[in-house]
C-alpha cells in the first residue's frame, strides 16, 4: 500500500463499493415527507420480497415481543412506527449488501454487525432513558457508527487488514 498517496485520492479511484438497493432509498425519501402515511411504506417495503421477510422475521422476534405473531407489513408498520421499519431496512439492506463481500480472517463480519447492533441498542436504551424524542435516530447512530470500517474493508480488504493486525498491541 501507497502510504503517501493521500487516502482520499484512493477513495476517488474506487469503483467496487456496492449501492443501496432502489427500495430502501424510496423508503427513507417517503418516510422523510410530512405526508407519508402507513400504506405507502408498507406498499414499498412489499415490492422487495427478501426486504420484507426479512423485517417480518426482525419483528416477531423475541426483541420485540409481540404477543402475537405479525403476519403483513401494513401491521407490522402500524405497531412498530414508519421510523423503525426504515431503520430496520437499512439494517437488512446494509447488511445484504456486504453479506456477499469476500470473506477475510482479519475482519469478522459477523462480529461487526452483532457490535453494531449492540451500540445501536444500547444508543436507543439511552436515548429513551435521556427522554430523547428520537430513539430510532438514536439506534440508527449507534448502528452506523462503525459503517467506515466496513467501507474500508470492503475498498483496501488486504491492505486494511494487515494494518488491523499490525496495529493491535498499540
């Protein structure tokens, strides 16, 4: 690795980062309108078939404890709130979307994303406790908090490793 050649000039030349899938970024831009209501996120959420198993299983789990078991996303969105079905397709958008990178001994991406969770729990936890009137911007922070590693990894993969490993008694 070039050391003297500026990071941002290699951020410049990257052309292999992967791109939010086109559901999510409609979804956060309808749920960032003052007239968006319950049947348009749902709607959206529904024409990503994985998207929406994937945030069905997410609120019938035991997290979220719902005496009983949510069967569409329009009910899903009605008990849950427009803002965390965004931030959990994020999650589940984000997370697919760097499932597939190449898989690397220096970087555990399993442990990357339950420690994102963790933060992302933990940011809501306080954020509720602060009274903080925005606990899903607060999980959606903690979430991401760590995203530029992920980036880095998934742009210098060998290189960032080998400074991870070089770098850890320091």
């Amino acid at each position: 690795m070039d050391y003297n050649k500026p990071v941002f000039q290699k951020f410049a030349t990257i052309s292999q980062l992967p791109s939010l899938p086109g559901v999510l970024l409609k979804l956060i831009q309808t749920c960032n309108q003052d007239t968006s209501n319950m049947t348009d996120v749902s709607g959206i959420v529904e024409t990503d078939p994985s998207l929406s198993s994937r945030i069905l299983r997410l609120v019938n789990s035991a997290q979220y404890a719902i005496p009983f078991k949510v069967e569409n996303m329009h009910q899903a969105v009605k008990l849950i709130g427009m803002s965390t079905i965004k931030n959990l397709a994020l999650c589940a958008s984000i997370h697919e979307v760097f499932r597939n990178t190449r898989k690397d001994a220096g970087f555990d991406l399993k442990a990357f994303w339950w420690h994102s969770l963790l933060c992302g729990l933990l940011a809501k936890r306080l954020a509720e406790t602060s009274r903080y009137e925005k606990p899903e911007e607060a999980f959606l922070c903690g979430l991401l908090h760590d995203i530029g590693k992920l980036v880095l990894w998934t742009c210098f993969g060998d290189n960032y490793t080998q400074i991870i490993s070089d770098s850890k008694n320091q």
